[in-house]
C-alpha cells in the first residue's frame, strides 16, 4: 500500500485538542490500513515511538439538503488513535494550550511597555 495516501489528517477537535496534551493523537486513515502499517506510518513520517494504536470504523451518515426532499450521504471511514511514548510529541499538531501561553507573554509585554 502507498504510504502517500495511507494517512488522510489529522482530526483537530476539542477532544482531539485534550488528548494531545496526554501524548494521544487522532488521525483519519485509509479503510485498508492495520495497526502495525499505522505505527510504521507514523515512526518514519514524525520520528515518534508509538506505543499503541487503536482503530475505529464509522459507518457513513445521510444528510437532508436543505430546501428539497433530496438526502445526501457523507461518507464513512476509519480513525486511527495513536499513543506515543511518554514526553514525546508531534510538533506541528501542537495543541491549543502552547499557543495560549505565547498570547499570555505578548499581553505581558504589552502591559509592561505601557506601565513604563
């Protein structure tokens, strides 16, 4: 299978958000992929240990088009959560709390300068 198209995103949500901080990353993949293709994907595209990875299916909804009696179908998929090693992260998806933390120095300097 061709590594490419194995790994589609990386689901960025609240809960996703959460689990980051606790070294557990989302990510939605293609129907055909295993656990271990999984693990393998992820050590050599992010140069992370995994420790474990668990798989959800979801099946595909239907929608109603507003306006007409028509339904459409979003389509289904496989999720893949992916455990890393203790202290390790995935840098690009950062979670929202290291992002916080610059705003929280840039209104700090801000403060500064004015009371100088």
């Amino acid at each position: 299978m061709k590594k490419i198209n194995s790994i589609k995103e990386a689901v960025l949500s609240e809960k996703a958000y959460k689990l980051m901080e606790k070294g557990v990353y989302v990510f939605l993949i293609d129907r055909q992929m295993k656990k271990n293709e999984i693990a393998k994907i992820i050590n050599a595209q992010f140069a992370v240990d995994v420790t474990k990875v668990n798989i959800i299916n979801f099946k595909p909804r239907k929608k109603r088009v507003t306006g007409t009696r028509k339904f459409t179908s979003i389509s289904g998929g496989k999720k893949a959560i992916v455990w890393l090693s203790p202290g390790q992260t995935i840098e690009m998806l950062s979670s929202k709390g290291s992002k916080s933390k610059k705003a929280k120095k840039i209104k700090e300097t801000a403060t500064n300068k004015k009371e100088d």
